[in-house]
C-alpha cells in the first residue's frame, strides 16, 4: 500500500492543531474569572471565536483557491499561536475577547485542511481520506482536555503557552514538510465564496438535505450549549479543579469517538440512517434533561458520558444522509453551508445559554434538551421526506 506522505503530515497538522483548541475549551471559564469573566461574559467569549471563524473562513477558503493551501493554512496557525499567547498574557476582558476574535479570523484550518484533502483525493478514496482528517481532529479534541488539566498544575498559563507551542509546531510543518496542493493560479471550486454565503439558505428548501442540514443546526446549538453549562456547573456547583475538569472533558469527548468505532455496528442493525439518528437524538435529548436535575459529579458525569456517546452518531449519519442525497457537482456547496450553519449554531448556543444561566445553571441543560426535542421531532420529518424522495426515484426508473 502506497503511503501519501502529504495526507500523514496534514493529519500531524490536524491532530496538533486539535490538541491545543481541546486544551483550552475546559479552562477558559477558571481562567477569565480572574478578570471577570462570568457566566454570560463566557457565553460572548465562546460565540466571538464563532462568529469570527463564520465570516472569515469562507474568505480563507476563497484566499486558498487564489493564492494556494500552503501559505493559508500556515496563516491561519500563526494566527491560532498568537491568540493563544494573548490569552495567556491577557490581563483584562479586552484582550481575552482579542484573543478568541483573533483565532476566529484566522481559523481556517478546517477547511483549508478539507480542501486539501479534496485536491489529492479521487472519487473512490475521498470518503476514507476525509474520514482520517476527522479522526485526527477528534483525537486531538479527546486528548487535548486531559493535557490541559495536567499542565494546570504548573498555573493556569501553561496550558495556552503550550497550546501556542504547539500551534507553531504545526507552522513549521506546513512550511517545511507539506507540498502545495492549489498551485497558484489553478482555480478550484473546494470554497464557497462569501457572496454566496446568504444565497445559499435557498439549500433548506432542498428536500431532505434542507432538514437534515437544520437538524445539524439545533444539534450544533445544543452541544455548544451544553459547553456554557459544562464549565460554569463544574466551576461554580462542583467546585472541581481544572484538572478534574480536563479529566471530565476528556471523557465526553472520547465517548464520541468510541461511538464512531461503532458505526459499522449500528449500520448493519439498522438499514436506514434516519432510524438511527432518532434513536441517538432521542438518547441525547434523555441524558441531556436527566442533568438538569443534577447535583453531584456521579449523576452529572453519567449524564454528559451517554451524550457524549451518543452524539457521535450526529455528523456521521447526517453528512451521509446530506450526500446521499444531492449530486457530485453541487457535493462541495452544500457542504460548505452545512459547515456555515454549524457556525451559525455555534455561535447561537452559547448566546442564548448566557442569558439563560441569568435564571439558573441548571437552566442550561435544559434548554440544550429543548433544541435537541425539536430536532427529534424533525427527524420524524426528514423520515417521511426521505421515503417519499426514494418513492419518486423509484417510479421514475420504472
């Protein structure tokens, strides 16, 4: 078997990149409350980053077809490496809101990654190879926690200076090792432009991909959600160390990547993909309202552990279910609003978890379970459109 050495590489990019954003989630509420941060001020510090990353990233991934990958990817975690450094040395709310805007501008990563992937790849390999880049982003996200929690003994800064180490790490990867994909000049069609970001929202009157597409949404928007009261419940209610907190962290998120080890599994039981996104939704939404009425680390740790693992079933049947059902040569677009929406949703949750933490902590579980009910019950939907499609398809081949 050949080894594309330039796909192994990415994936190093990937997993250290990963690393050092999985590092800081779980610390950035103990962090900012040295400066005031509170439980709303953490909500528009969560949604900065979001809100940053939604407009700057198609114009990234726009930038990339211009100019080429390299220099791009390379930008974008100079930019990573210097936020993390400005988190560190932050001494104010000010600078903490520079930091995480600073890493939304220049946090294309992702889909420039993507797009490089989409460069090297052929029809046949593309699902494997996007497959690897998810799994080295996952990685780092699941081990980047625990890291966090143990270089917090050293103060609370050593875990954004070793996030920033790490990042520039990448960046000498990306200068010295990783080949250009995109020479410059070789227009491609891996980016959508940021014109066409708000005529895209034609896509969710697309049948099935429209639902399944807002489905990604409400899901996105309770897991981002759920994060604000992650944090504030384990800091303010649990009173647990930043390690601890990594710890925890790390076990929701590896709960996810067991889960996707057994996809194969659930796909051979169940021959149809909706059926198994209601049954984990349904599963998310039950643990996800049962930690509502938490009050211990026992009870809210099982909570967390059994969405964790049951929302690593979301991307995986939904992005299938989003391909299945539209063509190669609108494949790329739909795909990059899918990625808009998700921003969107990350940006959204954490707003609204701000303003409700304002009635109670616990408060925030529960609205999370309210968007994951009516993605519930749009499964439902996406169902009977799903049918009804295939239906069609039928009859017009006969």
């Amino acid at each position: 078997m050949k080894i594309d050495k330039s796909l192994w590489i990415l994936v190093f990019i990937c997993v250290i990149n990963s690393l050092g954003f999985g590092i800081i989630v779980p610390l950035m509420y103990t962090f900012g409350k040295r400066y005031g941060i509170n439980e709303q001020s953490l909500s528009w510090l969560t949604a900065a980053y979001s809100v940053a990353q939604l407009f700057a990233t198609p114009i990234l991934g726009s930038l990339s077809d211009k100019y080429g990958r390299k220099p791009l990817l390379a930008i974008s975690l100079i930019g990573t490496c210097i936020s993390f450094i400005m988190f560190a040395e932050a001494r104010g709310v000010i600078l903490l809101f520079a930091a995480r805007i600073l890493d939304g501008l220049t946090g294309g990563n992702i889909s420039v990654a993507q797009a490089i992937v989409s460069d090297t790849s052929t029809p046949a390999n593309r699902a494997k190879r996007f497959g690897i880049l998810s799994s080295a982003f996952a990685f780092g996200f699941v081990i980047g926690p625990a890291v966090g929690g143990l270089l917090s003994r050293f103060g609370l800064q050593a875990p954004f200076f070793f996030a920033a180490g790490i990042s520039f790490l990448g960046v000498m990867a990306t200068i010295f090792f990783l080949k250009e994909t995109n020479p410059v000049g070789h227009k491609t069609i891996a980016a959508a432009e940021p014109k066409k970001l708000f005529s895209s929202f034609s896509t969710l009157k697309v049948p099935v991909v429209g639902i399944a597409i807002f489905i990604g949404f409400l899901l996105t928007m309770a897991q981002f959600t759920m994060i604000i009261g992650f944090q504030t419940f384990t800091v303010d209610t649990l009173k647990l160390s930043p390690n601890n907190i990594g710890l925890l962290y790390t076990g929701f998120a590896a709960m996810g990547i067991i889960m996707q080890l057994c996809i194969p599994l659930f796909t051979k039981m169940f021959h149809s993909r909706t059926v198994i996104l209601l049954l984990s939704t349904f599963l998310c939404f039950a643990a996800m309202f049962f930690a509502g009425f938490t009050a211990t680390l026992l009870t809210f740790a099982v909570c967390i552990c059994i969405y964790g693992l049951f929302n690593g079933l979301r991307n995986p049947m939904l992005n299938a279910i989003i391909a299945d059902n539209n063509t190669n040569k609108s494949q790329g677009a739909i795909l990059g609003f899918n990625q808009s929406c998700a921003s969107i949703g990350q940006t959204l949750g954490p707003i609204a978890a701000g303003f409700i933490t304002m009635i109670s902590i616990h408060a925030v579980f529960f609205l999370s379970s309210f968007y994951i009910l009516i993605a519930f019950l749009f499964t439902f939907r996406l169902k009977d459109k799903e049918r009804s499609t295939s239906l069609r398809r039928t009859t017009a081949q006969v």
